[in-house]
C-alpha cells in the first residue's frame, strides 16, 4: 500500500462533550472535530494550535504527524486499516486513526517516524512523496 506522510505538525486535544467548537479548530491544513457523548477531539496544526486559550480541563499532546493512505478506498474494502496497523503494532509504534470517506490517516508521534518507515517499508509499504 502507498501512503505519503504529511508536512503538518499536529496536536491533539481532548475537551469536554459540552463545550462549543472553538474557532481555532478549523484554521490551517488538516483538521478534525469529532464530538461523542464523552468527549470533543480535535486534531490541527501545532501552527494553528499554538497560544490557544483552552477550556478548563482541556488536554492536548503535541508532536503527532499523519500518514495518509492513498485511497480513495471502497467502503467494501475489508482490511485496508489492518494490514497498515499491523506492522506499526510489532513494532510498538503508537497510533491514533482518522478515517474520512476516501481513505484513513494514521497519525504517529515525530519521534516515532523514522521507526514507522522503516517498519512499513519492511512490510511492503511504499512511502511516496517527500
């Protein structure tokens, strides 16, 4: 499978289920909101994030990079996330998944790039783009 990874350093943050989507969270490149009953995540540019007033008890960890499937993928597809997973779990790389309709991200720690890279390409995974 071909995946790119993208420029944007990103954040992610954890707010409470009630608060409003605060106006930041849309700014810059990539970006997601998803609300459950639990909770508010939003993932943005570190860029974008940066000197933000956050709501109390807001929590945020920075350093993430998305790699993205290059999709589009059909919604019939079985195993598309799995077979990606797999190799970045034996090599204990931690993740964070977001799906959109045409294809998933996989966000990784920074830190852990060079790791992830090596591990997929061990796999038969192709990195393509810079």
């Amino acid at each position: 499978m071909k995946y790119r990874v993208l420029a944007d350093r990103l954040a992610v943050c954890r707010l409470a289920c009630d608060v409003p989507v605060p106006s930041w969270a849309d700014e810059g490149g990539f970006f997601c909101v998803t609300r459950t009953q639990d909770e508010l995540s939003i993932v943005c540019s570190e860029a974008t994030f940066a000197g933000q007033t956050l709501p109390e008890g807001a929590v945020v960890e920075g350093g993430w990079v998305a790699m993205q499937l290059q999709g589009p993928f059909p919604f019939s597809m079985a195993g598309v996330l799995a077979c990606f997973l797999q190799p970045l779990a034996e090599a204990h790389v931690p993740i964070f998944a977001v799906s959109t309709f045409d294809t998933d991200y996989v966000l990784i720690k920074q830190a852990n790039l060079d790791q992830a890279v090596l591990a997929l390409g061990t796999a038969g995974h192709e990195r393509v783009g810079s």
